[in-house]
C-alpha cells in the first residue's frame, strides 16, 4: 500500500489496507496503528475528513492502551503530523489535550511530553506565549534524562519560543542550554 501511494495510486493503497483491516485477528497492535494512520491519512487527503480522523483517534487509542510508551508516542507525533499538514488545526489541538488529560491521569510521562511538545509546535507561530507553557512543560518532564532526543528537542524549541514571544534573555539563555545540551 505505500508503494501504490507514492506510485499515486491512493484508491488502490485504501482498499488494500482496508481489506486488510478486515482481518484484525492476524495483525499485531502496532500494525493495526500503522494502518489505521495511514488509512485516516489517505481518508483526509480525500476529503473524507471525518472519517479520517475517526480511524486516526482509534490509532492513538489502541496505543495508549495496548502498546508500549514510545509506540504511544510515535503514534502521537503522527496524528500530529497528519492533521499540521492537512490544515486540522482545531483537531489536531483536541487531540493533543486528550492525549495530554490521558497522560496525566496514568502518569505517562512519555506521553505527557510529547503531547505538550506537539502542541507547543501547535502554538509558536500564533501564540508564542502559550507555546512557552507548553515547551517548558516539556522540558520539565524531560529534564531527568537531559542528554536524551526529547529534552534537548524541547529546549530547543522553548528557545524559538521565547524568542518570538520577545523574551530575548530567556531565549539566548536556553538557546546556550541547548547548544550545551
């Protein structure tokens, strides 16, 4: 199916993986969440955004649920990216608050991080300042492992933040932490 995708043929692709879903006994949860993403991907890209979105909740949903923290995680980020590049913008918040409230209620630290990543990715071009909280949440919950992808990553970007919200000596500041980093 994603060789018929980039091969443009996107009907092809979405009967094939819908045929395939038909047959949940033989796939394992992370297959299911790849074909699921994919699947609300193409259903988006046709206009069938509803749809779309329904399949791409049920993705997070099996892998809050069913699967490990990083599938959780990755699933996460590519709902994220799915709704950015489809101008989903509304969605796309929605989710990453539930996924956030989730994260909280079971202590998903993982989770926690990159649902206040993702949303402050959300936020930095509108409203820098709401992107802060959100970065800042996400390095706080990253900060216990400061060598890892995701901490620096969110200083990083807590640093882009505070410089389009003005706060040029909180951005040079974390900008140093992150070069440090």
């Amino acid at each position: 199916a994603k060789i018929k995708i980039r091969q443009g043929k996107k009907e092809i692709a979405a009967e094939e993986i819908e045929n395939e879903l038909l047959d949940t006994v033989n796939l394992d949860n992370k297959q299911k969440i790849d074909m699921y993403l994919e699947l609300g991907n193409l259903y988006i890209e046709d206009k069938k955004t509803d749809e779309g979105v329904d399949l791409i909740e049920k993705a997070i949903e099996i892998s809050t649920k069913d699967a490990t923290d990083s599938i959780a995680v990755t699933t996460l980020n590519n709902a994220w990216g799915i709704y950015n590049a489809n101008g989903l913008s509304q969605q796309n918040f929605t989710t990453q608050l539930k996924a956030l409230d989730n994260s909280i209620k079971t202590n998903n630290v993982q989770l926690s991080s990159a649902a206040n990543y993702n949303l402050g990715n959300s936020y930095i071009e509108e409203d820098p300042e709401l992107a802060v909280t959100y970065f800042e949440a996400s390095a706080e919950l990253t900060k216990e492992k400061p060598k890892e992808v995701d901490h620096i990553k969110a200083v990083e970007r807590l640093s882009e933040a505070y410089e389009k919200s003005g706060e040029y000596a909180k951005a040079l500041e974390k900008y140093k932490e992150y070069i440090s980093l």
